[in-house]
C-alpha cells in the first residue's frame, strides 16, 4: 500500500489539492478559426478523512490524455476544461469533485469608430465538476480600454463656453474584468470581451496610426463614462447577451480598476448579481 493510501495524521476533509501552473500548449477552435493558445493550467481534487493523500501524478495525466483526446483541436476552451475535469474523476476514483482551471491570452476582433483591430484579452475558465454529474462553469476576461471623464468634461465646458463633446477631460486607462457562473451551460469568453470592450468610452488597440488616434480620441471624448457607469453598461450588455443563453440564477461579477492620470491613486468599481437580478431591474431599458 502506498503512503497516499494510508490514514491521515489528522481526520480533516481537503477541499483541493493538486498542481498548480502546469504549462501545455492546446489549439482551439474559435468563431475566427483555429488558434493555438499557451495555457497555464491548474488541476485539483478533493480528498476525504480515509485518505493521507491522492496521487498527483495522475492530474497531470489528465491534462495530457485531455489534450490527445481532442486530437487537432478543442471546440473551446471551456470544453477543453470540462474534458480534464472529467478525467481527473476518471483517475481519481477516491474523489467527489474535481477543478481544472485554464488561464491564457486570447485575442479578439473589434471594431470601433472605424477602426479594426484584433486585441488581447487576459482570459481564464474553471470548471467544478462533481461526481454526481453536477457541473459549475466560471469564465473570467480582463479587457484593456479607456475612459473619459464626464465630471470634469462638464466643468470645463461650463468654465470656456464650449460644447461639451469637444471639451477636454482627463481620460485614463482601464483595466474592465468580467466574471460569469454558471451550472450546466458553457458561456464563451468570446462573449463576455466582446460586451467588456463596448462598455468602456473606447477600446485600446495594439496599432494606431495617426489619424486612427484622432478618431479614436475624438469618439472617446463623445462617451465620457464614470467607472460607475462601466460596470453598470458592461453588466446590463453582459445580460442581454446571456439572455436565453445561460440560467437566470447565473453569477455575474463586473470589476473595474482605472489607472487615475491626475490622481497619485486609482479607482475601482465592483458589481455582482444574478443574470435573472440584471435583467430584472433593467427591464425595459
């Protein structure tokens, strides 16, 4: 008998123990064709008071046979997920619940005030699978963009008689997360970046010319937004897209953090609801 399979020292239940940052390579087919992504993935299980410990070896097995079980290409990264979740049951046959959690970088086509780019968005996707069938999904994606302030927009305004769109703020750049859950159904990352980007005064692109850069500013300064005003629009957006698409007692979490140009510190913002939450109180908008 192995030392894993012994008793524990002490009787206490572990909710997770596993590898953490094991670094594979996978190909996802996105909606844009397939991409080859670097991913960074943690592995974990549960192990009950009848067990020291569990055999780790065998979660990194299952991020392995995972991967070759797709052979060319997951449909998804969720997918992908929900795969190795499934397979550290399978090898695990002493556990209740397993979580594999993938983290990368994705890119997705955007489009604003004329210009296209296809940009980088700081994605993640957990999936909790539980030996009863049960399954929770958790997608999580971190755009980069820019904000306008419409505070000191009006002031100034008011202060040198001019029209408000063509007055000048302080803008700055903000970092815009969303975080979905939810039980059964997968929601694409794809998704949640898509209405992240829409929600900010402007999205940031890798490669501005200079035109591109007045345009740009020009429309920025056109939807001057409060952080409080991201995280609301990026929550209703987020809603409306899931609507029909996900259960309504879906967790959605907005989190906002702005890099302030005229402040020593920053700024942060947070809402959390359910799905069914936010399309009841912006029902009718």
């Amino acid at each position: 008998m192995e030392i894993q399979d012994l008793r524990p020292l002490r009787p206490l239940p572990i909710n997770r123990v596993g590898f953490r940052g094991i670094r594979k390579r996978a190909v996802i087919h996105t909606p844009w064709g397939p991409r080859e992504l670097d991913l960074t993935v943690d592995v974990y299980v549960d192990v009950d008071v009848s067990r020291r410990g569990v055999h780790l070896s065998r979660n990194v097995e299952a991020v392995r046979d995972a991967l070759e079980a797709v052979g060319k290409g997951a449909g998804s990264l969720e997918e992908l997920m929900g795969s190795v979740a499934s397979l550290l049951l399978e090898r695990h046959n002493y556990a209740k619940r397993a979580v594999a959690r993938a983290s990368t970088v994705i890119y997705v086509p955007i489009k604003y005030a004329g210009i296209e780019g296809v940009e980088p968005v700081d994605a993640a996707v957990e999936v909790e699978a539980g030996r009863d069938g049960h399954r929770l999904w958790r997608v999580e994606a971190t755009v980069h963009g820019m904000t306008v302030c419409p505070s000191a927009q009006a002031t100034i305004s008011e202060l040198i008689g001019q029209e408000r769109e063509v007055s000048p703020s302080h803008s700055q750049k903000t970092l815009l997360k969303g975080i979905v859950e939810t039980s059964e159904v997968m929601v694409r990352i794809e998704w949640v970046a898509e209405e992240l980007f829409a929600s900010l005064s402007a999205p940031t692109f890798t490669l501005l010319k200079r035109p591109q850069e007045a345009r740009l500013i020009l429309e920025a300064f056109k939807r001057p937004r409060l952080i409080e005003d991201v995280v609301r629009e990026a929550a209703y957006r987020l809603a409306k897209r899931l609507a029909g698409r996900a259960p309504g007692d879906s967790r959605l979490v907005i989190e906002a953090y702005s890099l302030e140009s005229i402040h020593p510190h920053d700024v942060y913002a947070l809402i959390a609801l359910t799905l069914e939450e936010a399309l009841e109180l912006t029902r009718g908008e």
